[in-house]
C-alpha cells in the first residue's frame, strides 16, 4: 500500500510522526520529514537507514515552523523537488501544556491554535495543488481524542484540537469528489516526549482522568492509523477505551460528561488561590 509514495511527515522527529516515519520506511515509502529542530531530524533520519529492516526507500529532512505559512509553501515546494509529488500528508507536529485555565495566559491559546489549528491548516493548504493534479492523496490530520471530549486542564489544547476535528469534518466532504482521501485520528494518551512533559505541569484532576483510559506505545498507534488508513477508514480510534468514551460522547454526551465530573469531584483541588 506504501510502497514507493511518497509521504509527508509533520512532526516526523519525534513520538507518533517519528514512529510512523520507521514503519513507513519500512514498508518502502519515500519519506519527507518536517519539525523545527534539525538535530531531531537527523537524528532521526540516521535511525531509519541504520535500521536492520530499512528498504532503502528516501528519507529527507525539513527543519520548517509550520506555523509560518510562507514558509511552509517554500518547503512543500523543496519536498515536491526533492522526494517528487506528495501522496500522503500525515499531520502529526503538535504541541501540548496541561494547566489549571486561570494558570494558561492568552499567548499559550493563540501558541496553541498556531501550531496545532493553522500549522496542519497551512499544510493542507501547500499539499492540496499536488494533489489535485493527479486527482488523488490522503490527508491524514492526528487530533486527539481531547477534540471530542473536553478534558480537564486541557482548555487550550482542547480548543485547538476541537478546531481540528471540525476542518477534517468540512475537508472530508469537500474534497471526497476530487479523489483526495481525508482521514481523522483520535489517539488517547500515547508515550512520547510530549506525554513526558505534560506529566511534569498538569493537574492531578487531569492524571486521574487519564487513568480512566489506559495509555497506548507509539508502536500500538501507529499500527491502527496505518490499517485504517489501508481500509479507507474516515475515523480511526487507536485503544478499546478510547473508542468507548468517543462513542459515548457522540451517543450520550451528559454520561461522557458524568464519567468526567465525577472523576474530577472525588480528586478535586483546584488552581492555587
Ligand atoms: N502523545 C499523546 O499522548 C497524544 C495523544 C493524542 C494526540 N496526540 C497528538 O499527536 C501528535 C504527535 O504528538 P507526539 O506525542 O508524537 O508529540 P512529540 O513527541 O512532542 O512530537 C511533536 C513533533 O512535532 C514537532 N513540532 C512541534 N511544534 C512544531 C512546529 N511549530 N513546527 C514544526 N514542527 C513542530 C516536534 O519537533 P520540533 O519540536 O523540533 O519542531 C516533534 O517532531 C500531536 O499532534 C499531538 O497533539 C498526542
């Protein structure tokens, strides 16, 4: 299925992007890869064509902030020249602060919406001209499952990846008559430097909301995004709890909303006075 696309990873450096960029190579995909830092990148890119299973498929390294449009329209260009017409965009490049709402400045929310919201909106926006010429591609924007559910000292976080969610939904209608494939991802918590970092700021109502579904590996992800990429699928919910609790909120929001009112009563403190 992979074999010889050519595929764009944001975030591609670390966690999910970085994952799916070993399984992709892999499979003999021809790999983009796009974050800030340009050791990550090579890092990583090192990793993948020193590893035992490495098809020698093409691995090449961006440093781009996606949050800036113009910049992002000058690499999709370098890609297109470099690894040739894009087939797939993975849009995984996130970022994540867990805080008590009074604690989390206005900057925090428009830094949030930036990368998260107009970081992948400036992606889709690049990658769409290629593929509409050849009148195919897939587009395959990571949310969370925090932009279905509102989650507890996420408030930003969430905003943003609700903002996601509701570009996918008008995307996958939109561009489904022109052959471009749109695919929405709701993963729950996954171990990765970003869940390492948030464990260090976020409230323990939010720990213990979180303990109500169980964290999954990255490799665990990264198998169910690309099988449900494979079958077609619109919505792809890594993890049995995860699915549930989306389901609930979709079926019986004021349940989904007790499971986490409830949570929070028994282990509430609150944001210092
Ligand atoms: N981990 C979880 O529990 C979890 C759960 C649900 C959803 N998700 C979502 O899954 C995606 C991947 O998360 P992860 O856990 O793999 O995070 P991660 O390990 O922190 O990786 C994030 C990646 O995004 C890149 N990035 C961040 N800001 C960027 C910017 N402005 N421009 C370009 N690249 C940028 C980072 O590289 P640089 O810093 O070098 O730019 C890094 O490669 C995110 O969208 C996240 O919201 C994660």
């Amino acid at each position: 299925m992979f074999q010889g696309k050519n595929i764009i990873i944001t975030g591609g450096s670390s966690g999910i992007g970085r994952g799916l960029a070993l399984r992709l190579a892999e499979e003999g995909a021809n790999l983009a890869l796009v974050a800030r830092d340009p050791e990550k990148l090579s890092r990583t890119r090192e990793e993948i064509l020193s590893h035992s299973s490495y098809s020698g498929s093409r691995v090449e390294i961006f440093s781009c902030d996606i949050t800036e449009a113009e910049k992002v329209g000058q690499v999709m260009n370098n890609i297109a020249g470099e690894i040739g017409s894009p087939d797939y965009l993975f849009n995984s490049a996130g970022i994540l602060i867990g805080d008590y709402f009074e604690n989390l400045p206005r900057d925090n929310f428009q830094e949030m919406m930036n990368t998260n919201f107009f970081g992948t909106l400036h992606f889709i926006k690049a990658v769409l001209p290629h593929f509409k010429k050849k009148g195919s591609g897939h587009i395959i924007n990571i949310s969370s499952i925090s932009g279905v559910i509102g989650v507890f000292g996420y408030a930003s976080y969430c905003a943003s990846k609700f903002a996601v969610v509701g570009l996918t939904e008008a995307l996958r209608a939109e561009l489904k008559p022109q052959g471009i494939s749109v695919h929405l991802v709701l993963p729950p918590e996954v171990n990765t430097p970003m869940l390492a970092k948030v464990n260090q700021s976020r409230p323990i109502e939010n720990k213990m909301l979180a303990r109500t579904m169980s964290s999954l590996s990255v490799e665990q992800v990264v198998d169910v995004i690309l099988k449900g990429v494979a079958k077609g699928r619109y919505l792809i919910i890594p993890g049995g709890r995860a699915r549930i609790m989306s389901r609930l909120s979709q079926i019986f929001p004021s349940r989904a909303r007790w499971v986490v009112d409830y949570t929070v009563r028994k282990n509430y403190r609150g944001p210092k006075e």
